[in-house]
C-alpha cells in the first residue's frame, strides 16, 4: 500500500496518542486520581488506527469496554476524552460515562459498552438505520475474541447477512478473554471461519500492522457501502497490560509477552516510514514530543476541570 508523508504521520500521531493516552491513564490509577474500573488499550494501537483511517466522518464505530483507542482514532479530542474518564463536566459524557461508556455521536462515535458482545447489537441495528435512510454510510463493529461465544454474535451476523447490511465487523483477538485463552474458550481457534455459517466474507489480519488492518478493512468498507456486503475481519493484536489494573497477567508468560512486543506497531511502523523515506527519525522524534505535550494538556485540563453539578443526575434520561 502506497504511503505518503501526511497519511503516515497521521497514522503514527494516532497510535502515539493512544499509547501515550492509556499510558497516563495507567499513572493516573496508580496515584487515585482516576477512579473505577479502566480497560487499556496499549498494544492494540494499529488495529483501531488502521480500520477507522478508511471511514469518512460521517461512518458509525461501535466499541467496547476497550474503547479510548477507538476514541481518539475518530477524531476525538484528546481533552475531553480525559476529563471524561476523570469523570468531569467538561468530559464528552459530561463526565457520566467515564472509561466504559466512552461515546460522541457528533463523531459517529456510537459508545463503549461494559456488556461483552454489546457492541454488536448496536452495530447492526446502526446498519439497519443506514440502508433505511439510504445516507450511503458504513458501520465498523469492534469487539474482542470472547464476544464471538455470545449469542448476539451469531444472531446479528446472521440478520447482517440475510438483510445486506453495511457493516464491517472487527474481531480484536488479543488472544484473552479476562484471562481465558482463545484456546480454552472457542472450539474453533481460527475465528475467521465463524463467519462460514452466515456465507459471509471473512479474513484474519496481522493486527499489529496499521497498514495491513488499513488495506483489509479499507476493501470490506468499500464492499459495505457499494454492494450492502456485511464482513468479518479478524485482527490477532495483543494487549500490553492486564485486563484491567487488577489483573497481574500471572496467566501470561514474559516470553510471551516479549514476542509481542517485539512486534510493536508504533516503532515498527515508524523504523517502516523512515527505511523507505517517507519519513525522517527527526520528524518521528519531534511528533513524539508533540503528542506527550498533547497528553501532558489533556491531563491537566481533565483534572483542573469541575465535576458536574448534582442537578446533572437528572439530565439526559431516557423514560
């Protein structure tokens, strides 16, 4: 795939900010200024980046409760992002949605989701809505290998197909459902082939490669919005840090961990742009230092900024 300067340097400041994001984020917990339950996303940077980069602004995501990548790789300000996790007024929510509930439909963000599998659901539906309207948009689905054992899995792969729903389903495999391997939790290891039951086209990815999730899901989205063809992408990605900050990995050997990290998206794409000249080590250097400043700003903003008034409990409900 053909890469020029501007696209690659779009590519890597979002992967850097995710990295950088859920890094801070990790402090952050460390130190009791964010709260709660938070699921990070390091590691998986390159699938999100890669899928979205082929969307137009007005296209729909689904997430999960893995969802600040998704987040920031459409189009979402670093500032409320944070001050949303933080739980603040200033936050995307209001600061009522916090880390598991992330959404901004002014994005085609459509919102994490703390049910596994939940986002699926909603995607489909989203696609449904799509075709009605005629608006030519496209839905990408994210969520994780353990949500191919849902039932909503089957049934909504199952209506996308029979219906020609634009839809593009990416299954991050990070290999782990909690600390349940893929192995132990699927009988079928090779999650591409679930798609079988529905005649849907299916294909696996090297998920921590942002140009081969950009190439793969960029030919589904145009299958999706030019013939109403439904897909499924598996991406095989790996997760940095624990399932949550609760969980010390003791199920996960350090070589394991170490041949992953080998595989680094963010360096390996950068070394990638720089050995065929797309990009030079000084500009790779000074957008990492622009991005930590990015963060550094956001963090601030989020912590400096007032919670939501007790009134805001009563706001935005739906009866």
């Amino acid at each position: 795939m053909a890469v020029d300067k501007q696209l690659a340097l779009k590519l890597l400041k979002q992967m850097m900010e995710i990295r950088q994001f859920e890094d801070k984020i990790m402090e952050l917990l460390a130190r009791n200024i964010a709260e709660g339950g938070s699921h990070l996303y390091a590691g998986m940077e390159a699938v999100a980046v890669g899928a979205i980069s082929v969307l137009r602004p007005d296209d729909y995501i689904t997430s999960t409760h893995r969802g600040h990548g998704h987040a920031i790789a459409k189009d979402g300000d670093l500032k409320a992002l944070m001050a949303e996790i933080l739980g603040k007024k200033t936050g995307v929510c209001k600061g009522k949605g916090g880390s598991l509930h992330l959404a901004d439909v002014s994005k085609g963000n459509l919102g994490a989701n703390g049910v596994v599998g939940g986002s699926i659901g909603m995607a489909t539906g989203a696609a449904l809505s799509v075709k009605m309207r005629k608006t030519n948009q496209v839905v990408v689905c994210f969520f994780g290998d353990g949500a191919t054992n849902q039932g909503i899995f089957y049934e909504s792969l199952n209506i996308a197909a029979l219906w020609k729903l634009p839809v593009v389903y990416v299954c991050e495999n990070n290999f782990y459902g909690m600390s349940v391997s893929v192995k132990r939790a699927s009988a079928v290891e090779d999650l591409s082939r679930k798609a079988l039951a529905f005649d849907m086209p299916a294909e696996t990815v090297n998920g921590m490669d942002v140009l081969a999730v950009r190439e793969a899901v960029g030919r589904r989205v145009e299958e999706a919005r030019n013939q109403f063809q439904p897909s499924l992408v598996v991406a095989n990605t790996y997760r940095y840090y624990g399932h949550s900050r609760s969980d010390p990995r003791v199920y996960r050997t350090r070589e394991e961990e170490k041949f992953w990290k080998e595989r680094d998206p963010i360096p390996n794409f950068a070394s990638r742009m720089i050995e065929q000249g797309v990009l030079i080590e000084q500009e790779v250097t000074e957008l990492e230092e622009q991005v930590r400043q990015s963060i550094e700003e956001a963090t601030r903003y989020a912590i400096d900024s007032p919670w939501p008034e007790p009134e805001e409990l009563y706001t935005d409900l739906y009866a």
